[in-house]
C-alpha cells in the first residue's frame, strides 16, 4: 500500500510528464502510437496540391479504404496510418500526414520505416490525386476486342 501511495504521489508532484509519457508508452506497446513515423517525417516523401486540405484529405481517404488497411485516423490533426500495403509485410505501417501550407494549397507527406512502403504508397496516392484532380489523363483502360460482324449469306 505504502508503494502504491509513493507512486501516485509521485506522478501528483512531477507533472504531467510522466503521466504523458506513460500515455505514449503504453500506446507503443500496444502497436498505436505514431511516433516513429512522426520521426520518419524528415525523410518523407511528399507532394503539394493546390487543393484545400479537406478535399485532398477526403480523395486520400476514398483511395486508402479501397486499397489498404486504415489502421488509424485523425482528420483533425492531419494524419493516417494505413497497412497491408502489397509488396510489404501485412503489418508494415505508412504514414499519410496532410499540412494545410495555404488557404488552397496540401502537402502531402508519407513517411514510413520502410522504405518500400513509404515508395508504393505515395507512388499509388499521387498517381490516384493526379487523376482525381485531374493533372494528368486517367489510365486508358484495357481495350475491349471488337467481335467480327457476322457473315452475311447471298
């Protein structure tokens, strides 16, 4: 009881510190935390649209739920992490991190401890907000063989 009382009255006495830091170490225990790719930030890979934030944010959205695994979001703050990124391992995480740089201008960042990853992804999201936006044509898709027209009879 009397180690119990010493810690509690320990947490009161230094601050919020501790309390914050064992917030965050917890939440890296269980796997949720974004501090590593908070830090992997410094070598992200990123692209500017002239698109106010919440229409890249809502295009970058539609195109991860169709195409990976939306671990976390927080639109508010201008990030989401995504997995299952094909080509990597299942639980390889990707950092998607939006800064409004204008009243209509986003960066986009990506950043990842994969370095794989981090170039699929934003290789695939800039592709698809090149198109949504239309900055560049949409993929001609597959060409549909012309059937013959029947043969007539005399």
């Amino acid at each position: 009881m009397r180690l119990i009382l010493t810690a509690v009255m320990g947490m009161f006495l230094s601050g919020c510190a501790v309390v914050d830091g064992g917030v965050e170490a917890g939440k890296t225990l269980w796997g949720s935390s974004t501090r590593a790719l908070e830090k992997a930030r410094a070598d992200a890979i990123t692209k500017t649209y002239d698109k106010n934030y919440w229409d890249v944010l809502k295009a970058t959205v539609d195109f991860a739920k169709k195409n990976y695994v939306i671990f976390k979001k927080d639109e508010i703050k201008g990030y989401m992490v995504v997995m299952g990124v094909h080509g990597s391992v299942n639980t390889t995480e990707v950092g998607i991190f939006f800064v409004e740089t204008a009243e209509n201008q986003t960066r986009i960042e990506i950043s990842s401890l994969s370095t794989n990853a981090k170039r699929l992804v934003s290789k695939a999201l800039f592709h698809e907000l090149d198109v949504a936006f239309a900055l560049v044509p949409p993929d001609p898709s597959t060409p549909v063989p012309v059937a013959e027209p029947p043969a007539t009879t005399p």
